[in-house]
C-alpha cells in the first residue's frame, strides 16, 4: 500500500460517498432513523445477515453510544468512522488542493487472500448477528 500527497483526488468517488453517507448518518443522528422499513422478507422471518443492524450502528455512533453501537453491528461504527476519516480527507483536499491518495499493489494472490478474509469475516459477522436476531428485529 502507498500513500502519497497529490495534486489531483485520485479518489473522488470514495469522496462522494464519503460526504453522502456522512451527511445521511448525521441527520439519521439528529432526526433519527427513517420511519420507513427497508427490511426484506427474511429478515421479518428472522433471519438477519451481516448488514443488520448497521443504520443503528451508524446513527448510534455518530452520538458517541460506541457500545451501543457494536450491540447492532460493528460495520456501523466501521462505516462511520470511514466516512468521518474522509471527509476530513475532502476538507483538507479542497482546502489545500493537495489530496492523500492510497494506491494498493494488487497482485493475484494479494486479491485472492483479500477476498478470503473478508468473505470470513462476513460469515462470522453473520453467525454473530443471526444470535442477536431478537435485538436486530425491534423496533428502534
């Protein structure tokens, strides 16, 4: 992995996504959570995947209830804090027209060690949030 000062965002589209999923979480914060239910029929069955929980998560950590926030999903404080981080990143960007750009040297076995670790971590986040399916299914 390399990190170097630019003159141009070689990351905009994590920028964007960055300010949107920032500013989506930081009214969640203030208004809270949407009165609308994006849960499909799975999850009103029971049965929770590794997303559960993580709006909560986010809007939970966003007012500084951490372990409240890791109770529905530690994607959401991941997500938060990633979001956070670059915005910060975005500011001083625009601010000083020099942007901190991360390149990753993937090689094929660098990807494929990649993809097997997240797809573990996956299943394990989705063992740990199919055991708090009672808490996942509340209405918050």
């Amino acid at each position: 992995m390399e990190l170097r000062w630019e003159s141009r965002d070689a990351l905009r589209v994590a920028s964007l996504l960055a300010a949107v999923g920032l500013s989506v979480a930081v009214a969640m914060a203030v208004a809270g959570l949407p009165p609308i239910d994006f849960h499909g029929p799975l999850h009103h069955m029971g049965i929770m995947d590794p997303l559960c929980g993580g709006t909560r998560a986010a809007r939970l950590t966003l007012r500084g209830e951490l372990a409240e926030a890791w109770k529905y999903n530690p994607l959401g404080i991941l997500a938060a804090t990633t979001a956070l981080l670059g915005v910060g990143r975005l500011f001083i960007g625009v601010s000083t027209r020099r942007w901190l750009n991360v390149r990753v040297m993937w090689t094929s076995a660098r990807r494929t060690i990649a993809i097997d670790v997240i797809a573990a971590l996956l299943i394990v986040l989705e063992i740990r949030q199919q055991g708090r399916s009672e808490l996942l299914m509340r209405r918050y």
